[in-house]
C-alpha cells in the first residue's frame, strides 16, 4: 500500500463531502508532473478519433469543476472527464447528499449538479491548453432553467473548443425531470439540438468535437433500443453506459441504504456490465461504448472491455481502493494479456458479449 494509499483511507474517516473537498484540496497541492503515459502499447486505444495511452478513464463527479484533471492524469488514468458543468453556478441539493456503503463499497449521492459553472472552469481549461493529456467535459442544465435543452446547446458551444471531447449528461436521477430526456421526442428534440450545436461550433473551430452520451442503467430493453437508434440517427459518437442507478439490489449496509439517490460502485457492476452488452448487440461494431460502473480493480476492467466496451471509466472504486488502482489496473491488464495470448487490449473488446447480454433483463 502506497502513502497516498493510506491517505485515503485515513480520508475515509471525514464525512464524505468533506473528505471530497480534502482530497481535492491535497490534489491542487502537487506541483504539475506530466500524465503518467502507460509505457505497454498493448494498452493503447484508438476511439472517437483520439489515441488513448490506456482504456482506463476517471469519470465525471470528482473533478465537477477542472481543478485537478492534470493531477489525475499523473496518477496514471488514459484520460479524465470534468463536470457535470451547467451554464450557471448552483449549489446542488440540501446536504447531507453524499453517503458511504462500506461494507458493499459503494456510494448513494444526491448531489444535484453542485458545480461553480461554465465559465469558471473554461479558465481552468484555457490555462491548460498547451499541457498534454486527453480531458472531456460532461455538461448538465440547471435545476432551474427555463430551456434545458439551450443548457446543453450552450455548453456544447462553448466547451467544443477546448474539450477532447464531450459528455451530454442526461441521465442523472437528482435532478428532476432530466432522464425524461432519454426518451421520445424529448429525446429526438435534445439531440437535434445538439447537433445544431456542434455543426456551428465545428464551423467555428475548424473540427467536430467527438460527443458522447451518458445514459442511466435503469432503461428498458426497449428504450435502450430506441435511445440507441436515435444517437445513430444524429452522428453521437457513443455512450457511456452507466450513470447511477435508483434501484437498491441487496446491500450489505444497512445504514443509509435507503437513502434517495443514485448508487454508484461495486453493486452496480453486474447490470451495467450487462448493459454494455446489450448495448454493443443493439449497436454494432461502430458506436464507442465506455463501461462505466462497479470498475475497482483490473477483474471488473476486463469485464466491462470484454462485455463490448472500448474503455472503461471509474470513480468510486477510487474512493475505496486509493489512488494507485489506475496504475494498478494498467499493470494487471498487461499480466491477462499476456496470459491469454492477447496482442492487445483492443483484441478483448467483445469476446463476452453474448454471456453478458444474457444478463441484461428484457
């Protein structure tokens, strides 16, 4: 075990928003070290027109605001996703909002887009310009709009300059009304914006910012049939499968299980990996899916890739496991590699879609 391993359970004794603000605290300490590019090019990915130097990402919800992205890089993740960022500054919901499972090594939040909004973090990200490393904003609309859909025309705007790419975060259950944007003509209107979005911000910027969609694990097979359809029909490049689910499989803690909001981390490995299977079946071979859910140790990576996904993201299992499970993961997919005769990561992506998919209930 690492120091900064230690740390983090240490850590793990503060309330858990405080130790978030801690930690984060800790991070903008480090002086600035270039990303910790995995040396094994078996690692390497190719997706959404970017080379990733390993399928392991950090997901949305640490970093809402870009203060660290570099940080994390340098803890040996592919690539980091800031946000969820709205136009406009918002303190979120009512604390406490942010819960520990111990004991099933996961999280129940209902933090509600808390974020300081677009423009302080497209100063955080035009400081960084020049600095190395693939960083992606996820985007939300606030609580209060009266045009959630312009929110995201908004962010797409102005974000699609800066970003390597962009997540459109429509599946969030803490703020009300948003997962209805999966769905139907909601859904057909949001993207018909989006693309409205990124035809004027690609005249602007000279390229088309690759765009993903991040979709909730709690869908029907019909709707995430339908959902994939119309991402097809607009050009989205893929999805992010999953955000955090409001059903409550069995839990071992009892205490705040029953909290309302989203539950994050290992209980929701099984359906999400079930969902990214289902999804590559209804998809086919084009569309990047990033498995995200449950990801704690190279066990669940390799899971997530073999099931359909390209890459992979986490946030959670790095709460429980401490900041050298990047590293960790990175080393230990080299090591299946190796044994199972692999050339590299890309050759996994798949081989378990059919048993996957056979979990995904219909």
């Amino acid at each position: 075990m690492t120091i900064s391993d230690r740390a983090t359970q240490t850590l793990r004794l503060f309330e858990p928003e405080r130790a978030h603000r801690l930690a984060l605290r800790a991070a903008r300490l480090r002086r600035f070290k270039p990303p910790a590019v995995t040396a094994d090019p078996r690692l390497a990915v190719n997706a959404l027109g970017l080379d990733f130097p390993n399928p392991i990402g950090l997901a949305a919800g640490l970093d809402k605001n870009g203060e660290i992205p570099d940080a994390m890089l340098g803890m040996g993740f592919g690539f980091v996703e800031i946000g969820t960022l709205t136009p406009l500054p918002q303190e979120g919901n009512p604390r406490p909002r942010l819960f520990r499972l111990t004991a099933d090594k996961a999280l129940i939040n209902r933090l509600g887009f808390n974020n300081e909004g677009h423009e302080a973090a497209l100063d955080r990200l035009d400081r960084r310009a020049r600095r190395s490393g693939i960083v992606g904003v996820n985007i939300g609309a606030n609580r209060d709009s009266d045009d959630r859909l312009y929110d995201y025309y908004a962010g797409i705007r102005l974000f699609a300059p800066m970003a390597a790419y962009l997540t459109v975060n429509v599946s969030s259950p803490n703020t009300p009304g948003l997962r209805e944007l999966q769905k139907g003509d909601a859904l057909n209107a949001l993207l018909q914006r989006i693309e409205e979005a990124r035809s004027a911000a690609a005249k602007e910027c000279g390229w088309r910012t690759p765009l993903l969609l991040k979709v909730a694990p709690d869908l029907d097979d019909a709707g995430l049939a339908a959902l994939i359809e119309a991402a097809k029909q607009h050009g989205i490049d893929g999805l992010i499968i999953s955000n955090t689910t409001v059903t409550r499989p069995d839990l071992k803690s009892k205490r705040h299980a029953q909290e309302l909001g989203g539950l994050s981390g290992r209980p929701l490995f099984e359906l999400s990996t079930a969902m990214v299977a289902r999804a590559r079946q209804l998809a086919g071979p084009d569309l990047v899916l990033v498995g995200a859910g449950g990801v704690d140790g190279a066990g669940a990576a390799w899971s997530k890739i073999a099931a359909g996904a390209d890459l992979v993201q986490l946030y959670t299992g790095l709460i429980f496991e401490g900041p050298s499970l990047p590293k960790r993961i990175a080393i230990e997919l080299v090591r299946r590699l190796e044994e199972r005769n692999f050339k590299r990561i890309g050759d996994v992506r798949g081989i378990e879609t059919e048993r996957w998919a056979a979990a995904w209930p219909r």
